[in-house]
C-alpha cells in the first residue's frame, strides 16, 4: 500500500481528532440520554437529567457534521466507500439521532405523563442504538468489509452484523453509559448524584472487561494486517485509563472519573486510528481491493486550501467550544427546577385570567428551560434577577 504524503497525512489525523471529539463529547450525551428513565425518578429529576446536557447536546452534533465535510473535501473516495456501502446503517444512525434531539425539545411542551414518557422513550431509544451503532460501524471499518476492484462495499445491513463488530458495539455502548452516568454524577446534586455514581461504578468495570476483549481481538485480527505495537501500546493506555474510572468513583472524586472516562474514549478511537492507518478501508475479499489513502485523496490544491481554512479556524472553535462548558460548569439540583410550569400551563392560566409562572421561575421571560426554548433553555430565573450560568457544564 503507497505511503501518503504529508498532507494526507495529515487530514487523517484531523479527521481523527474530529471523531475521538465527537465521540468524547457526544459519548455522555449518549450515556445521559439512556439513562433518562433508569436514574430520573420524578418529572423534576428527569428535568435536570435532561438539562445537564440541554445547552450542549446539539453544539457536540457538530463534530459529526465537520467529521463527515472534511472527509468529503480531503478524502472523497473514502466518503464514497462509507456513505454508499453503510448507507442503511447510517440512516438507522441518523434516525436515531433525529428522534433523540426531537425528544429534547419536546419533552417540555406539556407535562402529562403520557406526553412525557414518550419522549422519554424515544430519547432513550435513540442514544442507545446511536451508542451501539457507532461502534459497529467503527469495528466494520478497522476489521474490513466486502469491497470489489472498483471499491464499492459490496456487504449488505446484516454482513455488518458479525461478532466483532457487535463486540464494537457493545464497548461503544458501555463506555458512553459509563461516561453518561460519571457526567451526571459531576453535574447534579443530592440523590442523583449517588445513584449516578453507583450506575457508573458498576457499568464501567463492565466496560474494562468489553474493551479489552475487544482490543486484543483487534490486534489478533489478520484481516487488518496483524499486530501493529503502536496501535498495541495506545489500546493499553485506554484500557489503564478505563480501568482507573472504579477507583476515582469509589473515592467521590467525579472530576477525574471523567476525565479518565473521556481519556479512555478518546483512546480507544486513537488505537483504531492507528491500526487503521495507511488504509481507509480494508477489503476483505482482496487485499488488492483495498482502498488506501492515497487513492481515496483529493488533488493536493484541495488539501492546502483545507490546512489554511483550519488554521484559521479550528481554534476559534475550540476556544468557543471551551468557553460553553466554562459558562455552563455548576452543578443542578431541585432548587433549580421545581415549580416551573410547561408553556401549556402558562397559556393555559392565562387564558383563565391566572397570573401563574407570571412573575416567578418559569414565567415568561424567566428563561424556563422546560418552556418555549425546549431543552436549551437556560437556568430558571427568580424575580429580579438575571438568569444563573445556566443548565450545563460542570466544575471538574
């Protein structure tokens, strides 16, 4: 296989940091979205579930989004490859995802029970298969699929389904529950935060014993070209990171479960990078059809105008990205969330001539997040004063 160039070097190392983001970030989005109904034991505990990850949710959607446009412009027969040969895949990813968010900006609009355990339900349905499906996906691609001369995936929905990919799935699924529960154990208070610890505890131990299942079956792995000591050495550290979680949870130390969890995550996906790498997509009818990086890259004057456009302005993202997490950083509770009515009971009390919600937290220009801004809105005010920092985010 042709060694790349220094520019095609380095976009798939870009492209790679955009997916561990991705996945780090959007990883307890999914981990906090299973766990909805597990955790939430009332209307106002599933309220604050909800809103530790209201403001940040969607912003952590865009690493997918820039993840699959730097593809496209860096690598465009390797986006040919994935979104043709995994199209159903991706579609049952993408409706998982759409009915996730969906449920978000729904759940708030009225609080009668059957409204609201629907959308529950869907939020819960759409992380799960959303955190099962990306590891499959990932472990198809490190491990290879059916792909002719011409590189078109020849494996159909149920040929992704193996036992290594369904392992890969099971680990993604795992460490995002696991990440999920250390983050809402980081961002609540009271009751949710012990329950949130003792979720995590338990879920993450089974991820140690998946992840590393799954590494070493990685690195045994013929059909990705044997054992590669550097993708090797990466996979351990993630399995050190992952393993470390328990301890920080049994101490109450959440700050550092988390960032042990992210690490974990982030390495786990660096190592399939790695083991990956000169290739984009390994064939596992031929070997000769495999497609490689050089053949999947775009003309060189495309990949230096991309390096300009990212200099300037990947930092400029993650200054701002930074910045929301800093603004959203306290912890929630039930001071924060009880008594606030749903836009129904405001119009509602209105049309009767009451004043409820008028003046207090979660009136009308209160910034009610369980009211018109959906799952983005900010922290309940109190009368006269300004919002707090808001619903999202926590202190480390």
């Amino acid at each position: 296989m042709p060694d790349p160039s220094f520019l095609q070097t380095l976009w798939f190392l870009l492209i790679g940091v955009l997916w561990v983001g991705y996945f780090v970030l959007e990883g307890f989005d999914f981990g906090v979205g299973i766990l909805l109904r597990v955790l939430g034991r009332d209307q106002t505990e599933k309220r604050i579930i909800i809103h530790t990850i209201g403001p940040v949710w969607d912003g952590n959607e865009v690493w997918l989004l820039t993840a699959g446009g730097a593809t496209f412009a860096a690598f465009p027969g390797w986006y040919a490859s994935l979104f043709s040969g995994f199209y159903l895949a991706l579609f049952l990813i993408l409706a998982a995802l759409i009915i996730r968010g969906v449920s978000f900006e729904f759940w708030g609009k009225d609080d009668s029970p059957r409204w609201r355990a629907t959308w529950e339900w869907t939020a819960v349905i759409g992380s799960f298969l959303a955190a099962l499906l990306w590891g499959v996906g990932w472990a198809n691609i490190v491990h290879g699929v059916p792909m002719n001369a011409s590189h078109d995936v020849t494996a159909s929905l149920w040929d992704l389904l193996h036992p290594y990919a369904l392992l890969g799935g099971l680990v993604t699924l795992s460490l995002f529950l696991a990440h999920g529960a250390v983050f809402l154990a980081l961002r609540t208070s009271g009751e949710l935060v012990t329950r949130a610890r003792a979720v995590a505890l338990r879920v993450s131990l089974a991820s140690v014993a998946l992840m590393s299942g799954f590494l070493v079956w990685t690195a045994l792995d013929l059909d990705s070209g044997g054992v590669k000591v550097s993708a090797q050495i990466v996979a351990v550290l993630a399995v050190l990171a992952a393993a470390a979680v328990p301890a920080m949870l049994s101490r109450e130390r959440d700050g550092r479960a988390f960032a042990l969890s992210a690490g974990a995550i982030a390495l786990l996906f660096v190592s399939l990078f790695v083991e990956l790498f000169p290739a984009a997509l390994a064939s596992t009818t031929n070997s000769a059809y495999s497609l490689s990086l050089v053949a999947a890259s775009s003309n060189h004057y495309t990949q230096v105008v991309m390096t300009i456009v990212a200099i300037i302005f990947v930092p400029i993202v993650l200054a701002y990205t930074g910045w929301t997490y800093w603004v959203f950083r306290h912890r929630l509770g039930r001071s924060d969330f009880e008594g606030t009515p749903t836009p129904l009971a405001v119009i509602e009390s209105r049309l009767q001539g009451g004043g409820a919600g008028g003046n207090g937290a979660g009136g009308p220009g209160s910034g009610d997040p369980d009211g018109s801004d959906g799952a983005r809105g900010e922290r309940p005010g109190r009368p006269g004063e300004l919002p707090a920092s808001g619903p999202s985010g926590s202190a480390a």
